[in-house]
C-alpha cells in the first residue's frame, strides 16, 4: 500500500466533492452552502486569538483550503485495496461520517443555520461526501493497479 498513493486519492476525493459543491452552489437553487462552516470557524479561530479579521476573501480561502485538506486527510484513511463489498462498505461508511460530521458541525458552529437547514441540503451533503468517497478509492484502486503493473 503507497502512502502517497493513498494521499494523492484522498486529494482527489476532496477536490471532487469541493468541486461538486461550489457547482451545485453557484447553479441549483436550495443547495448547501457549505462554506459557511469553514468561513465561520476561520472568524471564530482569528478573534479567539485577537486577530483582526481579513478581507472576506481571504477568509474564503482559508476556509477552502482547511475543507480541502481536512476532506483530503478523511478520504485518504479510506484508501485501501478492498474487495468490492468492502470497498461499498468504506464508501458509504466514510461518505456518512463526513456527510454527518459537517451537518452536525454546521448546527454547532452557525447561530442561524442556513447552511444544511432543510432536508434537501442535508441529502445534497450527504450527496457530495458519497461522491468525494467513490472518487477517493477509484482514484487510489487505479493508481495502485498501475503501480503494480
């Protein structure tokens, strides 16, 4: 097994899903707003530690680049070589951690939810999560057949 195989599916896998989501965002009325979290834990972290708050989109991007890595470091924790009915079980098992984790999160973190507040936004999520998962261990499963070639 390549840790750096596994790093560059999990990679993947998150792109995948933040890639879906800004998508979905920017072109289907009702869709999650995702960022929402991020952009709120970067505010929540940056005045804790008495930091003037930046510009809205450098907030943006730090939120971005912490949901890419954090989904990336789940994702790759899913790439194993696996048989197909173990590789469907880490699938869905993985997608519904992440899926549950950010739509618990969004009720800890935003006062007013608006983020994964109706049903469709939380299937939408869990949507996403299934998503970056399938794409994390095709990606890893491909890249070690081609390794072993």
């Amino acid at each position: 097994m390549s840790n750096i195989n596994r790093s560059i599916a999990g990679l993947a896998g998150s792109l995948a899903l933040t890639g879906v989501h800004q998508l979905f965002k920017k072109y289907i009325v009702g869709a999650p707003n995702l960022d929402q979290v991020g952009e709120e834990a970067v505010k929540t972290s940056l005045d804790k530690i008495d930091v003037d708050l930046p510009h809205e989109d450098q907030v943006f991007a730090a939120a971005m680049g912490g949901n890419i890595l954090s989904n990336a470091v789940l994702f790759s924790t899913l790439a194993t070589s696996t048989t197909s009915s173990e590789m469907l079980a880490k699938t869905l098992g993985t997608g519904l951690l992440g899926a549950a984790g950010t739509i618990g999160l969004a009720d800890q973190v935003l006062d007013h939810n608006k983020a994964t507040n109706t049903s469709q936004k939380k299937w939408m999520t869990t949507g996403y999560y299934l998503f970056g998962a399938l794409v994390s261990i095709g990606v890893y499963n491909w890249l070690e057949e081609r390794r072993h070639k």
